[in-house]
C-alpha cells in the first residue's frame, strides 16, 4: 500500500480536468484491503474508488475525498505487466469456455489483446475502451454488442460492511451502463472478477477488434482528452444525434467544447492556453440537457460519473 498526500487528480483522468483530493491509497494487493479502513479513517473524506479515469467529471478546488486506486493485477513482482490467471476450462452450451481470474487493476486495453491473441471471444467489441477491469466491471462497459457483465462468474469485492468477499451472479445486478451490488453497502471496490470467455479462432477475433477498432476511429475523437460519451443513449435512440440536432456539435467553453466528430464526446483542449475548468464543462453539459429536453422532450441521462459523488 502507498498513501500519497493531495494527489492532483487532472492527471489522473482522461478528461484531465479536476482538483486535488485528500489522499491516494494505491493498494497493490489483496492483502493491502486489510489496512484500508485504517488507511481511510487516518486520511478522513468521503471513499471513491478511482480506475482508470476515463468515465470521470471531477470537480475544481480542494476535494474532501480520498482515492482509493486498486491496482492488484496490473503489475507482477518484477514490475512487468501481470497476466490474467487461467482458472480452467469447462464445457458451455454452445462451446467451449476459459475461466479466466483478472485483477481489477489490469488495463482493459491489455486484457483484450492477451484474450483475442490466446482465441477468447467476449471483450472484442470493446476495443478503444481505456480504463482499467475494476472500472468496465461497475460502468458495466460494452460496445459493439460486448458488455462487461455477461462475461462475469463471480466477483471479489471490498466493503466497509463486509470486508473483502467473493460474490456470484446473485450478487450483482446490472444493465445498459449500470452495476450495483444486490446486497446494500456504503460503497465497494472491486478487487478480481472471473471472467468465462468463450474459446474461438484468434485470427477471426482479430480482424473483428480491428473492424471496430477503424469503425471507433472513424467516428469518435479517439485522440483527444475526453472521458467518452457524456450520456447515455436513451432508449432506441442516440445521444449523439439528439446532441448534434440540438446545434451542441462544437459548442465550446473555455478550453471544453462538444466535439465536431461525435457530439456526445466532450474534449478538452490543454493546448489552447485557456485553463481548463470542470465548470465550464458542467455549464456545457447544463445547456446540452436544456437544449435536448427543449427540442425534443428527452431528459438526457449522465454516463460519466461526477465527483464528489455525495452519499
Ligand atoms: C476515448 C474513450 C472511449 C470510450 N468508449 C467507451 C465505450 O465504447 N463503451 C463504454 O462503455 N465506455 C467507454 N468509455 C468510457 C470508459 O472508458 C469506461 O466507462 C471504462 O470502463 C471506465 O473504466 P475506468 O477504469 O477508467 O473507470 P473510472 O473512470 O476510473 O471510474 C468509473 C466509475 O467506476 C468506478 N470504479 C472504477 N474502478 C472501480 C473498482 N475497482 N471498484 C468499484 N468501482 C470502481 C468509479 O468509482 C466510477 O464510479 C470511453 C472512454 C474514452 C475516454
């Protein structure tokens, strides 16, 4: 376990944007979850459990939260990147499947090419989705007919109720961007899930993650600071599209604007000498609800996550 003191969290998200908070807790181990409520009560601030930033809309200013950062399964003992754990192997409905135990620090972007190298089929939809497996775990991220949930067979999990503890199916509820625990806690973290994925050719699974990946390209700001689609699709219809009917395709604020190539993204432009500040990106974000429900009665929902996320 590593405390740091006042981590600036700009540099921890994809958005780049946000203050500091109380502390970082960087746990790098199963066994680091022990210390944690004593981490946590020395450090004071209300818990939030940060992966890899690429969801997040954090506020300006002196934050009083502490950052909780599992990093388990991201590192081996010789600092290279670690492997998922090969559980086993066991025969499904319509094929075979590879159990695979994944630490909620790995990196999505790793895990999908080791799985599509090694001819495990599940996660190739998701292919430009950065972010680490604790983080697709409890946005239940997905893409291209992918989502995180189906693929998981239980999962370990910390709460301040109940410590760390291994759940199954029944444990969890989820849906379109949206995960919980069924059993009511302050709040959980993640620390490993089992993943069943399906055995399959590797060569197919790569030319279908490459067909995404040049689709994603093609249509999404991949290249600049954002945090992905601000909304969620409500349903049978695109965020995107009402956004870009409502005239908020480019609309800018400071340093934040709507992007010209998907209107559900906003970026952030460090390069442009203006500061970038959350409360220009929450006065966008302000005027693209007024302007959707205006035109089209539609209350768009937030995919990103805002902290301080008050409990
Ligand atoms: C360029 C770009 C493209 C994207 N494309 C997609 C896409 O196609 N589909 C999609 O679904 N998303 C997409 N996203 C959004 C984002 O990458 C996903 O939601 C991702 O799964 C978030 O993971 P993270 O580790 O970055 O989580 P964070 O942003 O760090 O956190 C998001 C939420 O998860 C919680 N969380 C994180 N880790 C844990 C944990 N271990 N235990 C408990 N809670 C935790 C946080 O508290 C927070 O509420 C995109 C983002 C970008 C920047």
């Amino acid at each position: 376990m590593k405390i740091i003191d006042r981590p600036a969290l700009a540099e921890l998200t994809t958005l780049r944007l946000g203050g500091s908070a109380i502390a970082e807790i960087r746990l790098d181990s199963l066994a680091d979850c022990e210390r944690l409520p004593e981490a946590l009560s020395l450090a004071g601030g209300s818990a939030h459990v940060l992966g890899g930033g690429s969801n997040l809309l954090i506020r300006d200013g002196e934050l009083p939260i502490t950052v909780i950062r599992p990093l388990m399964g991201s590192r081996d003992a010789e600092g290279r990147p670690a492997e998922p754990e090969v559980l086993g192997a066991e025969d499904g409905p319509d094929g075979k499947y590879t159990l695979l135990r994944v630490g909620a620090g790995m990196r999505m972007p790793f895990l999908l090419s080791w799985t599509v190298r090694r001819g495990l089929a599940g996660l190739e939809g998701l292919v430009g989705v950065p972010g680490r497996v604790g983080g697709a775990v409890a946005m239940n991220a997905g893409s291209y007919g992918c989502s995180t949930a189906p693929l998981m067979r239980s999962l370990t999990v910390f709460t301040p109720e109940r410590g760390l503890h291994e759940i199954g199916p029944e444990g969890w509820e989820a849906s379109y961007r949206r995960f919980s625990l069924v059993k009511p806690c302050s709040w959980y973290m993640s620390a490993s899930v089992v993943l069943a994925m399906k055995q399959d050719d590797p060569a197919k699974l790569r030319r279908i993650m490459q067909e995404n990946f040049l689709r994603k390209k093609s249509g999404q700001p991949v290249h600049e600071h954002t945090a992905g689609c601000v909304f969620k699709n409500p349903e049978g219809e695109s965020a995107g599209r009402l956004l870009d009917a409502a005239g908020m395709k480019g609309r800018r604020r400071g340093a934040l604007r709507f992007s010209e190539m998907h209107a559900n993204f906003l970026a952030h432009d460090t390069k442009c000498g203006i500061p970038g500040r959350t409360e220009d990106a929450l006065a966008l974000i302000a005027e693209a609800r007024a302007a959707v429900q205006e035109r089209f009665g539609v209350s768009l929902e937030m995919e990103v996550k805002e902290w301080p996320a008050w409990r």
